[in-house]
C-alpha cells in the first residue's frame, strides 16, 4: 500500500505583501453542516485524513491550517465585466484561504466562496446560496470528468442563515463554498496595477507568477518575460476555451477577472451545458447581446487577453505583447480539433485531416440537433456497430452524419479497452442540462434529500473513469 501524500504548505501570495491584498476576518455562521467534502482532492493536498470536526474547523469556521497563511487574503483586481472596465472589484465574497504543495508539487490555493463580506463587497451580503455552491459542485466535478481543465469543489458546508436574491425562491439557504486551485492570480489583477500605474507592483506580480508557475520563462531575460508570459497564458487559455466548446459548457461569465493565469476554468455562476449543438447559445439571463454564447467563448477568450496584453504594456512594448497574443489563435486552431478527438476517443492525425473532420463532426451536430453528451458517448473510441445500438440511432441515419461516418473511418482509438468500462453498457450518459440540474436540487430544496444528489456525484465519477482509466485501472 502507498503512503499517503503528506500535508505540505507554502503560502506564497502573502510574501508579495500589503498592496496586493486585504487581511479579513470569515462571517461567524449559525450553522456549519458538512455536505460535502472532495476527498479525492483532499488525498491529493495531504488533507484526506482529516476527521469531519477538523474539516468543518478548518473550512466552516477558517481557523488556519497548521503552518499557513495566518490571515485570509481578499485579493484586489480590477476587470472588465461585459467589456465595461470596472475599478470596483475584488474579492467580495471570498479570500484566499491557504496554499499548499499537492501529490505533483504543484502550489494550489484554497480559496472561499461566500464566507463574508469584505472590503470590496460593495454592499452586497458576502454570502453564497445552497444551491450556489451545489451548482458549482456539479459543474467542477462534470468539467473534470470530460477533461477539461478546472477549479476544484473542495467543500461545501451550510451555514444555517436566510439569504435574500431575486434570481431564486427568497428566502434561500446559505453555505460556504471551499474550492482548491491552481492560483487564483486572474487577468483583472494585472489590470488593476496598470490603471493605478504601479510599474513595480506589476513586475513584483509577474515574477511571482513565473517562480511559483512558470519556470521556463523565468529563465529568460527580463525584457523577454511580460511577452513570453502573456503567449504563455495565451497557449494554456486556448486549450481551456476548445475544451469547454468540446464538452458543450457554457461558460457565461467570461469577464476578465474571472480568468486565471494557468488556464484553468474557475467561478461557476451561470453556467449551462448544451442540450444539442447551437453556437448561439447563452447561459447567464443578463447575457442580452450574446457577448459570451457558446460559439463565442474562444473570441471572449482572446478579447480578454488582449486587455491583459494592454496591462503588461506598462513593462513591454506594445509590439512585443501584440505578437505574443497571436499565440492564442495559433493555439486553438490546433486545439479545437484535438479536442474534439480526444472527447471521442481518438488519436489526431495531420492538422488538415483534423480540422477537416471538425467540419463535418459540427456540421453534422448542428443539422440533425442530435443530444451533443449522447454523441460523444455513443461514438466513443469510433465504435459504429455501438452507436447504431444506441437511442439516438435515428439521428445517425440521416443523411448529415454519412460524411462523418465515412471520415471516422480514418480515425483510430486511443485505448479502446475503455469500452469495457460498464459506463458504456448503458443507454444514455449522465447529462447536467439546465433540467438535470434542477432536478437534483429540487429534492434537496422541498425535502432536505441529497440523495440524488449523491447519486448524481457517484455517476459523475464513473463517468470521469470510463473516458480516462482502462477498465484494468478503475
């Protein structure tokens, strides 16, 4: 039996001092009632072996983590949110709350959602609803069973207070939402120095960036680094946006202080998968324009970077950043398609036989409206004598999909045992379109009954083994 992976903390962000973040204290909650706790990430950190008391002290009531940060940390940053620049942000909910080592060396935050108010809560409660923090549970676990890159749900504890809001039956319960990351240093946090001319400040930031996750371009001269930094983020955040197109999510809050310097997907407010293929496709109620529909996230992507591009002109040259954000476009071109394959089981061949299969694979989704889940499972590892067993059989007989069917041909499986998976001996995959998600909290809302909700999670797990784990592996 291994040995279990051993609590390592290093905090970080408090070395880079005052002017970055405000020390804060948690609300003093009613109530602290563990509903849930990820353990595998808790393994994955040193912290599986904490006992529930422990776990409620540290992440219910925030008393410090042995050898950790001392205070909790609201960040400062600015952002734009709808392409509106808005100086008024920050933390307002939420804090960094720990870092720590995990299983692969790498520094992760422990970051909050909804332990109170903050400097930067702008008359706002600082508190999180139940269903909240159960949403984001939902859509960081399905992002990561499909691959994509994300924030972990850590914890989830209800705090006992009535909470008011006017996009939910008030009042409504309350919790705390723990989540473990991959930093949470975001765009807007490099913007807010630039609007406040802290030259310094700015070069104080990158390079903690670079020494804690970007070695390789700490190795460059200085005068190399802000553009090498910005293609850097380009390259990780186009492989984040065709991932997110490949699992069919939507983000719906794509402001630039809601994305990160590692690439990695964060923040899950309202967000939506696709019940069938359709790029006009929006998530958030107040997205009027379509700024951020499905189809549009790798532009909002991009568009966000060139504001961070802008930011970073305060220690480059306009030029420099200009052609490291062409890293981007060069990236997910690429990516898309891989996406697309690696969703399906299948190893990519050249660039044109990819993007030519991407045109049919799209084509064929947008003109039968096919369940956009139900396709990439039942077409999973290429197997057509499965997919033509499958519910969906009908839409596989029209005449879009006889291109497709054709180029699949060409396309060989990655690991093909995987089928073997009994995940794949069912009918139909989990899904969590809007319907599902409110189905699993209904019960939760009338009758305090997690357990859909539990069986939700546990299908969600074999999910995220049958699509990466050999059937030997599970």
């Amino acid at each position: 039996m291994s040995t279990p992976f051993q609590y390592q903390p290093d905090p970080r962000f408090d070395k880079l001092g005052a002017d970055f973040a405000d020390p804060v204290q948690s609300a003093g909650f009613p109530q602290t009632l563990l509903r849930y706790r990820n353990q595998r990430a808790a393994a994955e950190v040193g912290l599986g072996g904490l006992d529930d008391k422990d776990w409620v002290r540290h992440f219910g009531r925030f008393e410090a983590l042995p050898d950790n940060q001392q205070h909790n940390l609201a960040m400062r940053y600015h952002g734009h949110q709808f392409r509106q620049y808005n100086p008024d942000l920050g933390d307002g909910r939420g804090f960094l709350f720990a870092q720590l080592r995990d299983d692969n060396n790498r520094l992760m935050d422990l970051g909050t959602k909804g332990s109170g108010t903050t400097p930067w809560s702008r008359g706002a409660d600082g508190r999180l609803t139940l269903k909240g923090a159960v949403r984001e549970v939902l859509a960081a676990n399905m992002l990561e069973a499909l691959g994509v890159p994300t924030s972990r749900a850590f914890s989830v504890i209800e705090t006992g207070e009535a909470l008011m809001r006017g996009d939910e039956p008030s009042p409504t319960r309350s919790a705390v939402l723990v989540r473990l990351s991959f930093s949470h240093i975001r765009f807007g946090s490099f913007q807010r120095l630039a609007m406040l001319g802290q030259k310094d400040n700015m070069a104080l930031l990158l390079n903690h960036c670079l020494e804690n996750y970007m070695p390789d371009v700490l190795a460059l001269a200085d005068a190399k680094r802000p553009a090498a930094f910005l293609a850097h983020v380009a390259r990780a955040s186009a492989h984040l946006a065709a991932r997110w197109i490949a699992a069919g999510f939507v983000h719906g809050v794509l402001n630039t202080d809601n994305m990160n310097i590692n690439g990695e997907s964060f923040d899950y407010g309202p967000w939506r998968f696709l019940p069938h293929y359709e790029p006009g496709f929006t998530a958030a109620y107040f997205d009027y324009q379509g700024l951020y529909a499905f189809g549009r996230q790798g532009e909002a992507v991009s568009w966000n970077l060139a504001r961070l591009g802008e930011a970073l002109s305060l220690l480059a040259p306009v030029e420099d950043l200009q052609e490291a954000h062409k890293a981007f476009a060069q990236t997910y071109v690429h990516a898309l398609p891989e996406a697309f394959l690696h969703r399906l089981g299948l190893a990519a061949r050249t660039d044109e036989e990819n993007q030519a299969f991407l045109r049919v694979i799209l084509a064929a989704l947008k003109d039968s409206q096919v369940s956009y889940e139900g396709f990439f499972f039942d077409w999973f590892c290429g197997d057509a004598d499965r997919a033509l067993t499958r519910p969906r059989l009908g839409a596989y007989q029209q005449p879009c999909f006889a291109a497709f069917r054709e180029q699949l041909k060409t396309f060989e499986p990655v690991r093909p045992a995987r089928l073997e998976h009994p995940y794949f001996a069912r009918e139909n995959p989990f899904s969590l379109i809007i319907e599902d998600v409110e189905g699993l909290w209904a019960p939760i809302a009338q009758n305090d009954d997690w357990g859909d909700f539990e069986a939700a999670m546990h299908q969600i797990e074999e999910a995220g083994g049958a699509y990466t784990l050999c059937p030997s592996s599970t």
